[in-house]
C-alpha cells in the first residue's frame, strides 16, 4: 500500500521497503510456497519470451498479445497475493477471498491468451462471455491498483472509465459522443488499445528484464559494493558521508526501480555517518532523499521510464539514455557542490583516514585501478570487435571463451583482496576502507553492466534482447562466485558455496517478480487512461483547456503544466506517474508550443513531465521517499520533505531550460567542440545555481550576490534569450524551397516548418513542427523517410499523406495541411558569445567574496571519537 505512514519514529524501514514495492504480506506453509513458485515461474517465463530458445526450439512461442496477457495474469494473481486488503489486514496468510478474486483476476487477465484464436475470428464483435469477462477484469484491476499503486491511480482511471461512458452529459468543453458497453469492452480489454497496451507490452518486453537484472544485481552483493567504493574514495572529503550517499545513490539508482528502496539501502549507512560528522538529522534525510530520488532520472533504467518514453516518442531506446544523460549527471554534480557548501557553513570535516594512508598514496591507487580499467575496456572494444570483423557470425565461439577466461582471470584477482566490511556506522570508531582494494574486490559485478551496455550501443540489439544476454551472465555469475572464490582462497565447504550461490539466485528471481508487481499492475492500470484518451478526444480539450487558463502564455503554460505533473505524481511509481502526465500533459507542451512558434521536440516534451512527476516522490505531504528517509535519520518528516524539496530545486529548473535550450539533451549536438562547450557550461551553470540558492559561494553571500549569480545560471543555460532580445533567430524562406533545403540539410536532421490547416476535430491549425530528415540523397525519400508525403501543385507543397505513427504524424503533420514556409537559421553571432560576460561577471563576484571576511564557516567539526 502506498498511504504514508503518520510518523516516522520506530518505522521498521525493510517493512516500510516491503510495503511500497512487494506488498509487505510474508505467508506462511503452503501460501509461501505458491507465491514463491509463481514468482519464480514468472520470472522463468520473461526470461524465455526475451531469449532466442523459443524460436530455436519451436515451443511456446508467444505473440505480442499473448504475452501480455499471461504478464498480466502473474501481476494480477501476485497483487491479490501479495499485497493486503487494508493495512489491518493479515500478513502471515492469504484469506480465501483474496484468493478466489486472484484465480479470477488472473483468468480474466489471461482470457486474451486462453481464447486468442476466437477473439481474432470476431474482432469488435464481443459475446456475452466476453463482456462479463472484460466487465469482471475491468474491476478486478481497478482494486488491484488500489492496493499496489494506491488510490490516487485508482481513482484517476475510474475518473477516465466514467468519463468515457459519460460523454453526451458532461458540460460543453468535456461533451463527447460517449462510449457504449459493447465499444468499451473490445477498447479496453479485448485489443491493444486499452490495458493490453504499448506500457503493459513494454512492461513485458523490456521492464521486466532490467528490473530483474537490477534485483539480482543486488543480490550479487553489488549494492554493497557501490557504498563501500563511494565511501573509500570520498569519505576522507570534507563532508564526505555526505558526497558519499550522492554518489553511491547515483550508481544505485543507475539499476534500481525504487526510490524508496534506494533510499533505505544507501541511507541505512549513509544518514547516521552524516549526522556523526555535523550535519543536522533532516538536512543528512534531505541529501537521501534527494540523491535517492534522482536516481530515477539516471539512465539506463530510469525508473522502468525510459523504455516508456522511448515507445512513445518513437526513437531508439539508446537515444533515450543520451538524451537524458547530461541532465542526470549535472543534477548530481549539483547535489554533490551542494552537500560540500552545507559541509562549509557548517564547518564539517571528512572522517580520519587509514593508519599511513596519504592523499598522493590514495590517488594514485585509484589513478591506476581508472586506468587499467580503461584500458581493459578498449582491449575488450577493439579486440572483440577485430574478431567479430574477422570470424563473422563464427566469433561467437571465441568470444564467449574469452568472457569466461577474463571472467575467471577477475576472480582470481579479487580472491587475493580480503572480503571488505564496512564497520557499523553508529559505532565509536570508523576507519575508511582503502580505496585500491575495495574497487578491485567487486570487479566482476561490472561485466554484466558492460555486457549490458555493449549489447545496447555498439551492438545495437533490441533492449529485451540485451537485458536477456546481461541477466544470464548476471545468472551465472551468482551461481558460480562464492564456489570460485572459495575454491581459489583453498577454502573448504564448496558444496556449501554452491547452495549459497543457488539460493541468492532463487531469491533474485523471486525479488525481481515481486518488485515487478506494481509495475505490471501500473502499466495495466494507465491503459485504461491512455484508451480513454485516444478514444474521446480528451487530448485536445486539456490542450484547450491549458491554453485558456495560460492566455497564451508559454512560461505560465509551463507552470501550470509542471503543476498538474505534481499534483498527479503524488503517491504514484514512477513508471505510472509518467505514463499519466505523458498521455496528458506532454501533447499540451507541444501543441501550443509550437503555436507559439516554439518548437518543442517530442522528447523535450516527455522529459519535462517525467521530471515533475518525480519531483512527487519529494514532496510533502505523500512524498514517501522523504519518509522512508526522515525514518532512518529519525527526524521530522515534514521538515525533511521541505529540506529536500528545496536541494531539488536544481532538478526542477532543469525540464524549464531544456524546453529552450535543447542543447542539454544533446540535441542537434554536430562536433565533439560543440558537445565539450555544452557540458562544461550546464556543469558549471548548476554550480552556480547551487551557490545561489544555497547563499554561498567563498563566503556567505548577500542577497545581490545570490541575484547576480542566479543571472550568471540563466544565462550559463540559455544563452539564446539573450541574443534573441537584438537579432531574430529565423529567417522565412518560401515553402516552394522545401524539396532544395531537405536535399542539402545534414544527415539526420530536423527542419523547421510551419504549416496550416485543419484538423481531424475541425480545429484551424496554424504552427510550427520539426520535419525530421533522413540521410543524405533525393529530397523526396529523405522527406518519405519521416512517413511525410507532399506534392508540389503550382507552388503550394501540400500534405498528401501521412504515415500511421510514424515521425511526421508524432511531429504535428496531418493530411491536407499545407506548408507555408521553412524557417532557416538568421546570420547573427553565436549565443556562446554570451558566456563570456557572463564568466566574467562570475569572476567578480569571485573576487569580491575572496577580498571579504565575514560569514565565515564555524568552528571544524570532525566525527566524534
């Protein structure tokens, strides 16, 4: 259940875990072990649908469709299962009614897959026994969601389903023609349209995989391991629990799903090692909170939201991960400056280094380990892919050799390491660990991430087929280093290491079911309102809607936009917080965006949703990662949520720059020099920002410092707003130019175009899209390449066809609309240009708070003895 619990004095934090993402309920006898079966049979059975052995094989070889229902089925059978009616309810036993209404869940669920052939021969045709199976289901998920993903998400989709059937009396703005019972059913359950839609099949596609391989990843002790390599290396840093807990928060979040367990596993350690070194209970909670949150926006996993976003912006999952990797990064690099400036005014110091331990010493052990790391990784890169260019499709079989020989080679070297324990953190006495040995002592938990990503970007395989590869190497990894390890270290009990090895990987596949639950049940849940959109309209009225509370007003738009994300995040998983502001609000950005003239990319669109969204896992009163946080730091939960709001800030302003300044997605980035300028200034733009709102830089700044400097962050991140005060940013040229300006335009671009017309809904359009472009040849084909297509009838280019979804429809184009003119880059000065006063404005401040004395930082404080 995902109400927030009153207080957080004696939360039992892995229950407070247990409850958000698995349910909390622990049966016992028989019950135990059905749920443990189906999880594992779960997990058995995404492992087969994503791996080639059913093809190979011929044997239970499942269509889109098919598995969808069946992953439907295991989610809606564990929710009833696993999580409670009430949180009074039992939760050592399953009660018989919780049992029959999984039965029938699940069987309505896998009734798609039961009765495939028949539904196909009657499409839009349901009989009686469909529609009291799809009535039944209907209900039956709406109450799992109340129980898995709270209330507010039940609510909403029961909102939606009312509203569907409630058209012709709603008021004017809201009427629609409405939606009979036998349209309902073959909407929402009987296609693809409704629940059986592309989030429940990217759930089962793609999210399951990485959520599995995320939770064997911990089981593999990598968890651990990424804490201890933060701890090693900072530490000894002024503040460094503190810079500790960003970073091992980041690398955490990089394969976890869950805010909150994020929160409990780093902050379990980290909390109690900030408060023993100064830093007050709910600024140490807040620093969590804020790390552990953000670790949602860190690519590759993001939540379970980047495969989403990907399906619904329609490009390359990989694309998904560069778009959103800089944003990522320099939001931790901010909460890391940050946690550094709260260690400065507050005068703390880092914990004591190891007996003989020098910084030279420290460095240069973590200098070589990065360096042979690099070069391992170029070895790997180059040599596998000279093989594969020599041996063809026979390289397989000596590669997979050398995996195993490298795999080997690596645990030998981390048997000689000792088995690294990080001392207690309330105890009197800590020692760091030391650096070299601890990043050596879990080598191997890298090779499936880099399995992982090699399979994604060099490969370029499909992300269900990637996760697949990486997870059984993860797979063999748990079963086979606790007996290797042993057996290097001429330790005995080598059976005993085999069952240890056998039993972590049980449990990870029983983990990564249960924390798939949600998930499944989310996705499910959120076709009901994606349906519900495609099949009212309702799309276009919250469009109206926000466009008549705004005025017109771009920024007051954005607001009101980042506002309702909130308000609709609150409660919710990030994978269906998304999915509801994605459908809703992310078509408001762009459509009156580009009415505006502002051409806001789809991604741009999705992303600033998405970040809002999330920001509900912050914010008081629901944010339950604060909580989980305020627990472990035994604070005030509301003045940790407030404290940890305010560190997000950084985040938050982050989605508004990016809708102006698509250069911090990497958008439209053509040299390496373009790229570096890019990264350093949003980089350094946050550590402005940071010492602005944080009210020090050198020394504690005056309120016109905090101005100025604010300034210097604008203008750092949207250089443009600037220069387009003075010089017009486009220049128009005739639409008749369209066919000469798309066959010399770069690869792979994007051109500006401004069309008109009239909508499907009887709406006058006029605005401006991106035609997207293929490669370099003919005009025509590199327009056909985006699914556009146009004729030329006496100088009017008019749309004759549009291609369904693809990236002309998803731009804006539609059939009939004509285009009236392409708007070219103007000749004015490059908007870098303004970095430079902005710098030296920087510099001054710089100066002026060196040349000062006052707010100087109290007294150091050290880790009590």
């Amino acid at each position: 259940m995902t109400a927030t619990p009153s207080s957080p004095a004696n939360v039992d934090l892995q229950q407070l875990v247990q409850e958000a993402d698995m349910g909390g309920r622990k049966p016992t006898g028989v019950a135990k072990t059905v749920l443990f079966v189906a999880c594992i049979a779960w997990s058995l059975l995404q492992l087969w649908y994503a791996s080639p052995l059913p093809f190979t094989f011929r044997i239970l070889v499942l269509n889109d469709t098919e598995m969808r229902a069946l992953h439907l089925a295991f989610a809606l059978f564990l929710a009833y299962t696993a999580y409670p009616f009430r949180r009074s309810s039992p939760r050592s036993r399953i009660p018989a009614i919780d049992w029959i209404l999984a039965a029938a869940a699940a069987f309505c669920a896998a009734y798609l897959f039961l009765f495939y052939r028949q539904l196909a021969d009657r499409p839009g045709q349901p009989i009686m026994q469909d529609m009291i199976v799809a009535v039944l289901g209907m209900l039956l998920l709406l109450e799992a969601t109340r129980r898995v993903v709270g209330p507010p998400m039940a609510i909403i989709a029961s909102i939606m389903l009312a509203f569907a059937f409630a058209g012709p009396y709603m008021p004017d703005v809201l009427a629609h023609k409405g939606v009979s019972l036998s349209k309902a059913v073959s909407h929402y359950w009987l296609s693809s349209e409704g629940v059986f839609g592309v989030a429940l099949g990217v759930s089962s596609s793609y999210i399951f995989l990485f959520v599995l391989f995320g939770g064997l990843l911990e089981k593999a002790g990598a968890g651990s391991y990424f804490i201890k390599v933060a701890f090693s290396l900072l530490g000894h840093l002024r503040g460094g629990p503190a810079k500790a807990a960003v970073v091992s928060s980041g690398m955490m979040g990089m394969i976890s799903g869950s805010s909150v367990a994020n929160v409990v596993t780093c902050g379990t350690f980290t909390i109690p090692l900030m408060k023993r070194v100064g830093y007050p209970a709910h600024k140490a909670g807040a620093i969590e909170t804020a790390a552990g949150v953000d670790g949602q926006i860190m690519p590759p996993v993001m939540g379970a939201a980047a495969f989403l976003m990907a399906e619904y912006v329609g490009v390359p999952y990989a694309e998904i991960c560069r778009n959103a990797a800089l944003p990522a990064a320099i939001s931790y690099i901010a909460l890391f400056y940050i946690s550094h400036l709260e260690a400065l005014k507050l005068g703390i110091q880092g914990l004591p280094r190891p007996a003989g331990a020098t910084t030279l010493g420290r460095l240069a052990g973590f200098g070589m380990t990065i360096a042979g790391t690099i070069l391992l990784a170029n070895a790997v890169y180059y040599g596998l892919g000279w093989i594969k260019g020599l041996l063809g499709a026979g390289a397989i079989w000596v590669i997979v050799p050398a995996i195993v020989l490298a795999y080997l080679g690596i645990l030998w070297g981390v048997s000689k390491q000792p088995d690294l324990e990080i001392d207690d953190p309330e105890a009197p006495i800590l020692t760091l660990p030391p650096v070299k040995e601890t990043v050596l002592a879990g080598l191997h938990y890298l090779l499936p991430v880099v399995l992982l990503i090699w399979s994604l970007l060099v490969e370029e395989l499909s992300p269900g087929l990637s996760a697949f590869y990486a997870t059984v190497s993860l797979i063999v990894i748990l079963l086979t280093q606790k007996p290797l390890l042993a057996f290097f270290r001429r330790q005995e009990n080598l059976l005993l290491r085999v069952r240890e090895g056998w039993h972590d990987l049980v449990h990870g596949l029983e983990l990564g079911a249960r924390n798939m639950i949600a998930i499944g049940i989310a996705t499910a849940s959120a076709g009901i309102i994606v349906g519900t959109v495609s099949v009212t309209g309702l799309g276009l009225v919250m469009s109206e809607l926000v466009e008549l509370i705004s005025a017109g007003n771009l920024v007051v738009m954005l607001l009101l936009v980042a506002t309702v994300c909130l308000i609709l995040g609150m409660g919710m998983p990030t994978t269906a917080s998304y999915i509801i502001v994605s459908t809703l609000m992310a078509p408001v950005i762009v459509d009156l965006g580009s009415q505006t003239g502002l051409v806001v990319p789809l991604v741009a669109a999705h992303m600033f949703v998405f970040y809002f969204g999330l920001m509900a896992d912050v914010t008081p009163p629901v944010g339950l990662a604060s909580f989980a946080a305020a627990a472990v730091a035994k604070a005030d939960f509301l003045k940790t949520g407030a404290t940890a709001f305010f560190y997000s800030i950084r985040t938050g302003i982050l989605p508004f720059i990016f809708i102006f300044n698509t250069d911090l997605l990497l958008i439209d980035i053509h040299s390496w020099w373009h790229l570096l300028l890019v990264v350093t200034s949003a980089i350094l733009a946050m550590l402005v920002f940071a010492a602005a709102t944080q009210g020090w830089f050198v020394r504690r700044n005056r309120w016109h410092e905090s101005a100025l400097l604010l300034l210097v962050t604008f203008t750092l991140l949207r250089p443009g707003f600037w220069l387009d005060q003075v010089y017009e940013r486009y220049q128009v040229e005739p639409a008749a130019r369209l066919f000469e300006l798309a066959k010399n335009a770069p690869p792979d671009t994007r051109m500006r175009v401004r069309i008109e017309g009239t909508s499907l809904e009887g709406k006058d359009v006029r605005k401006t899209v991106l035609l997207p472009l293929g490669d370099e040849g003919d005009a025509r084909k590199r327009i056909a390449a985006s699914g556009l297509m146009v004729s030329n009838l006496g100088g009017d280019i008019e749309v004759m066809a549009v291609g369904l979804k693809s990236r002309a429809e998803k731009a804006g184009f539609e059939q009939g609309f004509k285009i009236t003119g392409i708007e070219t880059e103007a000749d004015r000065p490059a908007k870098e240009w303004l970095y430079i006063p902005a710098l030296l404005l920087l510099l001054g401040i710089y100066l002026l708070q060196r040349g000062r004395r006052d707010g100087a930082a109290s007294a150091p404080r050290t880790a009590s003895a």
